[in-house]
C-alpha cells in the first residue's frame, strides 16, 4: 500500500497532460473533420483515462496512508475535508471523461470503422464532446488546483507536513 501512495505524485501528470490536449483536438476536429484528428484526440483521451484511474488508486492509497500516519495531528479532520473534496473532483473527472470516452469510441467506430451514414445523435456528437470536454476541464483543473494546495500549502505527501 505504501508503494502505491508513494507513486501518486508520479501519475498525476501523465493524465494532466493528455486530457488538457484532448479539448483542443476535439475544437479542431468541430472545424476539420478528419480521421486523423478523430484518432489521434481518442488515443489522447484512452491514455489520459487509463492515467486517470491509475492517479485515483494511487491518490487513495496515498490518502488511507496519510490518515494512518497523521491520525493524532490536531488538524487533521481539516485536511481529511480538503482531501476528500480533491477526491470528490477526480471522481467527477474520471466519470466526466469515462462518458466521454465512451462516446468518442462509438463516434469513431460508427464514422470510421463501420462508416455508417451518421444519424443526427452522431452527426452532433463532436459538439457533445467538445462541451463535455470542457466540463471535465473544469473538474481536472480543480482536482489540480485543490491537489497543489495541499502539497504546496501545507506538505501534504512531504515530509514537512503542517497545518498554518
């Protein structure tokens, strides 16, 4: 368990990274449809999944280590909330970009693969996307946002863990 916390810090990057990019491709493919850009935003967003729930096993295991370890600090009821608020907007990341997973893999097998004519549903599915996209955005940059302050703020993960 205390492998998996210790690798937190490690996986929270990766899928920063790739579901930051995934947006902007999504915003170009509304201009440009191509294939080429269909593939490579889902494979920016398969990767960026799998980081995901790599990052939240890891985030938990570093958070049930953390509680064990700090158990007497006087404030840690304080940091417990804030970290289950970081929790709570990784949930809603990984579950905002798993739907959209979802339906970027059926858009991608109907338009690409099988080459169906689109429906309407398909035909404003990179709208979808692209308003999805935002929404998991949003809770990626509070995950973040939420994740830096208690690292940065008050150690948490450090050794210099403090509560100001």
């Amino acid at each position: 368990m205390e492998f998996l916390a210790s690798l937190h810090p490690k996986t929270v990057h990766y899928p920063i990274a790739l579901l930051s990019i995934y947006p902007v491709l999504i915003l170009i493919y509304n201009f440009y449809r191509n294939e080429l850009l269909a593939k490579g935003a889902l494979l920016m967003l398969a990767g960026g999944v799998a980081g995901v729930f790599l990052a939240l096993l890891t985030g938990n295991s570093a958070f049930q280590s953390f509680v064990e370890a700090n158990a007497r600090h006087p404030q840690i009821n304080m940091i417990t909330e804030l970290i289950e608020v970081h929790e709570d907007f990784a949930t809603g990341m990984v579950v905002v970009f798993g739907v959209i997973f979802i339906l970027h893999f059926s858009y991608f097998v109907r338009n690409y693969i099988k080459k169906d004519n689109p429906t309407k549903f398909f035909a404003n599915l990179p709208r979808v996307l692209l308003a999805l996209s935002a929404l998991g955005l949003f809770f990626l940059y509070k995950t973040g946002e939420i994740g830096g302050k208690l690292v940065f703020e008050y150690g948490v993960g450090t050794r210099n863990f403090q509560v100001h």
